[in-house]
C-alpha cells in the first residue's frame, strides 16, 4: 500500500536524460544519484545512518528477484533499456532498494489491470495525488517477487481476487515523488500486465476516492504520459502464457481477508468468516471489518461480532480491549467508548511509534488523520510547505512520541514460546541474544518460510494493537485505514 504525495512527473518515458538531475545514458549509474548526494556510491548517508547494512532475508530475496527478472528482460525501446540499466544500478548499490526507507530511490509495484476484452484499462483517483494512476504502491517484507508484489497490490486496491498477471514486466518508470517518510526520493516502478476476469466489479478501497475502468483510447484528463506509456506497453506486449500463481504469499485466506477489510466490503467478509477457520493472528483486522460490516447492517455480523469479542477478551494482548469494547457498543452489549473518530492508518502509526529512534517522533494530522514521521516534517519546514506556526497548532496536530523497539523485542521472544518445534525455537533464541538481534532472527527464520509467515501476521497484529491502544489513551479511535500485510 501507499500513502504518497507525488511531485509533478518532470521525467518523460522518451527523455531518459532527465529521469534525474545531471543524468545521461551514457553513464546509466548516475540515474539513481540522489540531488543531494555527490557521490552515487554515498547515498547511504543520505538515509541518516537509520538503514543497517545487512538487509534483512525477506528483503534479500525480493532484491535477488527483482535483478533475476530485470535481467531476463528485453526492453521495447533504448529509452527503456536506459532506464532498466538505471533499475539494475540501483539494486547493485543498494541492497535496500526495495524498501520505501531507501530515500534515494527504492523498487515499487505496479499493475496495469485491463478488462478480459482489453478495451479498458482499471484506474484509481489517488486521494493525495489528486490524479489517476495505475494500481501498485511499495514492496512489503513478505513479498518474495516482485510480480507477487504487483499483484498483491492489485488485489488489495481493487478488491478482485480472480486477477491473472503476466510475470514478465511491460513497463518502467522512474519519477520523482515524496514518499511517507517525507524526503524527496524516486520511485523506481515495474509495471505488469494484469488481466481482470470478464464479470469483474471493483471495490473502491480506503486507498482509493474513485476507482473505474476506462476505455485505453479514452482515459480522463490529467493522467500524465508516464501512466499513458504503461497503458500502451500492456496493450502492445505480446501474449504470453498467463500465470495466475505467482507466488505472493503463504496464506491466501488472509489475503481475502485483507481485500474485503480494504475494500469494507462487510457481505464477503461475514461469508469469508462464516465459510472457513478464522486466521491466526488476525483478529485486530476481522474486528476493524466486523466495525464496518455492523455499520452496514449485514446479516451475520452481529454474530460474529460477539465471537470476535470474547476471542479478543481471551487473547488479552494491549489494544485488544479497546477494539472489544468497540465491537460491544456497536452491537448493544455494553457501552460506546467516548472517543473521537480519527480516519488513521494503525500500520503508520505504529511504524512512528516503534521504528527507528534516529527518525525521532510524529505526529497525526487531526484534519485528515495522516501519520507525519520526523523525516516528512523536517521536510515540510525546509521546503516552505509548512512554517512554525503551523508545527504548533495544537488543534491541529496529536504528536506522537517514539517508544523505541523493546515491544518489538518482545514480540519475538513470545513468538519463539509458539513455534512447536523445539530445534527451531532454540535457535531463534539464540539469534536473538546481543547486538543485530532483530536481523539475525529474520534470517534464522527465513529458513522455514511457514514460520517467517507466520511471525509477520503475529508481528504486524501486535503493533496494531498498540498503536490502538495508545490512540484510546489520546482519546481516540481509528476508523478507516488499510490493512497491508
């Protein structure tokens, strides 16, 4: 998922040359140099010392992926092979570069999803940039391909499950953008071809303010050339045999889970929820769906409504009484809690909450609900977006200050007390004594796909739920909001 503020698109698919500053084709590794940089092979200063050397396995994977497939690939054009050589420099300095903390410039997803007949093409109104693009947003930890990736962000903004993706990229991009950790950076877009079922209907997400097909040879105004040159890529590529399973991740049904919540589809969700076991570590998601499904009047939820109330009560982790307690005052069974409505992504919350210390603290804008990180401030003042007397409008913005990682550390000791295999479980609590404990665990578990699975569900409920928790306290509760993976 995304929550950018995109710059104008000064970078034309034709004039490689101007991808970024001083860059020629000629000399493909000084595409990815970042302005404020003098040397390529030192922009990992640029990122404040917050990226550790070592990447983590899950990004490691995704990373080798995506040169495998950039290598494989035959560009249409000398303007795109220009750009994929700038693509394949990046990945070769940066072994970060398909995480959004890459501020130089990272690796994004995207999907251009067109109609069963091929006459239209599906696109959304992005509400923070305030035109339509392609579906596609950043590169998460789980994702193991980068067309895994394109498609998982498909089905998560479009809420079509039955979506079909050609594995091969159509299309890159590289444009200029500010991305939620507030600096100005480049997205470095690969672009799939990604085929609707002929009875699709898309489901606007919280992602989205509209969401429509449009004819290819009549999309809207203000679509700029970019999204235009990928349009005409996915039409032009010839066919290939079309793979519906690429790998995106271990457990589909909380992939379903997750479009029905985006999409506050309360109807699927109730039958996803009635038709199968529940998933593990999912219950702050299936509460927030059930909030939406009440409001919605649809037959079942209440039912299910009060099940999820007393598995949360059983579960007892921080954040889990609140969500209770609003699911009780949604059905009648106790009291509304008094606090304020906020339109807040727990997941950015969390990530200020918890994340690195060097980004120092946050705040949540109450107008909109968006999460700002110290970055993205810092960045505001220095840019003349924002002055001070707007940093101190106290009607305006919640500040949020940065816990550091010790809940984070707690949450692999109690996920290691879970995993059932004794061998396994020693050696992640070894990997977890002294320094570089959080790198070390991912890497032991990346060795048992299932339980690296497993430990992202569990890890992404537990910061859920207290970026909750720490919302009631303020007075506060979240609605709407996206579940990522």
């Amino acid at each position: 998922m995304t929550n950018d503020r995109m710059a104008p698109h000064d970078a034309t698919v034709d004039n490689p040359h101007e991808i970024a500053h001083d860059a020629t084709v000629e000399n493909p590794h000084e595409i990815a140099h970042d302005a404020t940089v003098e040397n390529p092979h030192e922009i990992a200063h640029d990122a404040a010392a917050a990226v550790d050397a070592a990447v983590d396995a899950a990004h490691a994977a995704l990373h080798a992926d995506v040169r495998a497939v950039l290598g494989r690939w035959r560009p249409s054009s000398d303007s795109q092979a220009a750009i994929r050589e700038a693509f394949l420099t990046l990945l070769e300095i940066r072994p970060d570069a398909t995480a959004r903390s890459c501020v130089p410039g990272h690796l994004t997803a995207s999907s251009v999803v067109l109609s069963a007949d091929r006459r239209s093409v599906l696109l959304t109104l992005h509400p923070r940039v305030g035109r339509w693009v392609q579906l596609g947003g950043h590169c998460e930890p789980e994702d193991l391909t980068i067309a895994g990736a394109a498609l998982r962000e498909a089905r998560e903004e479009s809420g079509i499950a039955d979506l079909r993706i050609d594995p091969a990229p159509v299309h890159l991009d590289i444009h200029p953008i500010t991305c939620s950790l507030g600096r100005a950076t480049r997205h470095f877009d690969v672009r799939f071809r990604v085929t609707a079922p002929p009875d699709a209907v898309p489901a606007i997400s919280a992602e989205s303010v509209d969401l429509r097909f449009f004819p290819v040879d009549e999309l809207p105004d203000g679509v700029d050339d970019g999204v235009r040159a990928a349009v005409a890529a996915a039409l032009s590529t010839q066919d290939r045999p079309i793979e519906q399973n690429v790998l995106v991740r271990t457990d589909e049904a909380l992939t379903n889970l997750r479009i029905a919540v985006n999409t506050r589809n309360g109807e699927a969700l109730v039958a996803l929820l009635e038709s199968a076991p529940w998933p593990d570590n999912a219950l702050q998601m299936i509460g927030d769906g059930l909030i939406a499904a009440l409001d919605q009047h649809v037959e079942g939820a209440a039912s299910l409504a009060r099940g999820c109330v007393d598995l949360l009560r059983e579960r007892g982790w921080t954040g889990d009484d609140e969500l209770a307690d609003q699911l009780d005052g949604q059905t009648g069974a106790g009291a509304t809690p008094l606090l304020r409505a906020l339109p807040v992504d727990l997941e950015e919350l969390a990530i200020v909450l918890e994340g690195d210390p060097m980004d120092g603290d946050g705040r949540v804008d109450l107008r909109d609900g968006h999460v700002w990180s110290r970055p993205e401030i810092e960045y505001a003042r220095e840019s003349g977006e924002e002055d001070e007397d707007e940093s101190d409008d106290t009607d305006r913005w919640l500040w949020v200050r940065n816990l550091g990682s010790r809940s984070g550390y707690r949450d692999m000791e109690e996920f290691i007390d879970t995993v059932g295999d004794p061998g396994r479980a020693d050696r992640l609590a070894i990997a977890i004594e002294g320094r570089g404990a959080f790198r070390r665990f991912k890497d032991v578990l990346a060795r048992w796909p299932g339980e690296l699975d497993r430990y992202f569900a569990f890890s992404n409920e537990r910061h859920r739920g207290r970026a909750r928790a720490w919302l009631a306290e303020e007075g506060y509760r979240a609605s709407g909001g996206t579940y990522g993976p």
